[in-house]
C-alpha cells in the first residue's frame, strides 16, 4: 500500500501527527482526500439520526453540557422516553434516509431498572433496518452485556478533548474512566463510537494528542465524531472563543489520516458551519452527518437544507445496510 493511502496503525508518534496537521494546507487536504479514497467510496456520506431519550438534570459538569444539572443552564430533568415514542420517530428518521438511529440520555451511567426499556428501543429499531447507537454514560460489565445481547451496533462515549486538557472541562469522571468504559464495549463486541469537540480553548497541540489517544487504542473506533462547540448559555463555556474554522478542518483531516477505515462524523456545530467550510470538512474526509433539526439539546441545520448542500456539492447519502429490509 503506497505510503500514504492509509495503512492501519496503532503506533502513531506525536511529532508525526503533528507534522501533517501543521503542513501546508493544500498538502493536508490532497493526503487526506487521497487516504480517504483508499478506503471509501467517494462523495457518499452516511446519514445519521440523533434522538435525546431523556434530557437534562445530568449529574455530571461537562463544562459545554446544557444538560448537566451542575451548569447554570435551566434545562429541565425530563424521565426516560417511552419505547413507542422512540420507535415513531425512528420510522420517521429512517423514512427520510438514516440508516443509523444514536439515542442519548443525559446520565452518569443507566440505572439497571432501565435496561428493559432500553432492550426494547435496541430491539424495535434493529426491526426497522436500521442500525443503533446509544450513548448512556458509564457502563457495568452486565449492563454492556444486556445491550449487546439486545443487538446494539454502536456505543458512543467522547473522550472529549487530550487527556492534558480534560481535567479544565470535566472533573466528576476522569479521561481513565472514558477509556476504561471504551475498553469494556470493545470487549463486549459492540463497535465504537468515540471522538470529541473543538473549540473548548484547547491547543492545537490538544487536538493533536485527543486523536493520538482514538488512533492508538488496540482498534480503531468505528466512527468519530467531530463536534464544534455551541457555546450553551449557562454553561461555563458559553463565552469560549470559537475555533478558526480551518483549524477545524485541520483536525478533520489529521482524524481521516490517522483512523483511514473510521468514519468521521461532522456533528454538533454545524449549524455555525458555512457551506464552504462543511465542503471543505468532506474533502477533509469527513463521511457522516448527523441530519435532523436537532441535535440533543442544540439546532441542527434544516433538513432541506443540508439534502441542497449535498446536491450542490455532488454528495449522495448512503444506503441502508444490505440486511436491512
Ligand atoms: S455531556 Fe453527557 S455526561 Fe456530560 S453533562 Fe452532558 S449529558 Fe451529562
């Protein structure tokens, strides 16, 4: 495989990835575009759906979280969604053309008298062809084995920022608890979901090493989502500086190089993204958006909109899994 077509690594130095994320930018974009190509189909992207199954009143003080009832922000503590409800809106996202359903609740971990309902929600939307991603927080061996069991696809679990700068952003989980949690659903046989956000003050040297950590566990994580930070009202971040978008892209490019078979995932943030930049971030290597009107707790470019930005820009979605019905 020629150099820079993407081999798999796990071993990736610092003074490496910090030598392609610092190059020329032109020379940035042409490696990742051409990793890119290496190891997917060009100009698809894959679609997914973001539903909050139960909102606010979160334990923990994600320094960016509306949800967290530690924060300033006045997000009221809603109860765990019904099943049905879920499943309603799943038809209705894959309908439109998702073909993976993420469901969050803003919780430290679940709670085992949960995991009925949530076996059902795994179960009604792997029914509808659709694969699933949930994010719930910290995770018990039984609790990973349930949802496994169930058929969960997906985990999502952020690592956030570098393991230096985490502790300015979180401090009632450690970055050691993130990964041992990642660890477990690894183990588990469940695919990994797992990136962080920008623009949280972090350096660039943060963004760096935040990579670094994904790329050098033992697998890589399937997906990887990139977030831009919406500053929240409340929130002890709410007056951070936004990151300059091209550093944006920057980290775009060096997650595609470093992780080339994961999908990267464009997530929050779009919405303060130009059409310019969002192309830029395909390019970039970016293959997965999150497309409806919210996300979470936080706006979501319109759907009409990104279907034009996808037209305008030659992008075709991609398909349901071949499984699917
Ligand atoms: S990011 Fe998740 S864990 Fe952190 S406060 Fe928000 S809902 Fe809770």
């Amino acid at each position: 495989m020629p150099e820079d077509s993407g081999a798999t690594r796990h071993d990736w130095t610092r003074d490496e990835a910090t030598q392609i994320y610092r190059q020329p930018f032109t020379d940035l974009l042409l490696q990742a575009q051409t990793v890119h190509r290496a190891n997917f189909e060009p100009n698809r992207v894959q679609v997914s759906r973001l539903l909050s199954v139960k909102t606010g009143g979160c334990p923990e003080d994600c320094g960016y979280c509306s949800q967290s009832a530690r924060n300033g922000a006045t997000l009221s503590a809603s109860k765990l969604m019904e099943v049905e409800r879920v499943l309603t809106e799943a038809r209705r996202a894959r309908d439109a053309g998702a073909t993976r359903y993420c469901m969050g609740a803003a919780w430290r971990e679940p709670k085992d008298r949960d995991l009925p309902a949530l076996v059902a929600m795994i179960q009604g939307v792997r029914a509808l062809g659709m694969e699933t991603c949930m994010t719930l927080g910290m995770l018990s061996d039984h609790q990973v084995h349930e949802l496994k069991q169930a058929g969960l696809d997906y985990y999502n679990h952020n690592i956030d920022t570098s393991e230096g700068f985490y502790p300015q952003v979180v401090s009632t989980r450690s970055f050691a608890d993130r990964l041992q949690t990642l660890a477990r659903v690894r183990e588990a046989g469940i695919k990994v979901c797992s990136g962080g956000i920008l623009g949280l003050g972090e350096a660039a040297g943060d963004r760096v090493d935040m990579l670094l950590a994904l790329a050098n566990l033992p697998v890589h994580p399937e997906s990887v989502p990139i977030n831009m930070l919406i500053p929240m009202p409340g929130t002890p971040l709410e007056a951070a500086a936004p990151i300059d978008p091209l550093d944006f892209v920057r980290t775009t490019a060096l997650a595609r190089i470093l992780m080339p078979q994961s999908y990267v995932r464009l997530s929050a943030g779009r919405t303060a993204m130009s059409d310019e930049m969002q192309a830029l971030c395909f390019m970039a290597g970016a293959n997965s958006i999150f497309m409806g009107d919210t996300l979470l707790t936080a706006a979501n470019p319109a759907e009409d909109r990104d279907r034009q930005l996808f037209d305008r820009l030659g992008i075709r979605p991609e398909d349901l899994p071949e499984a699917a019905e």
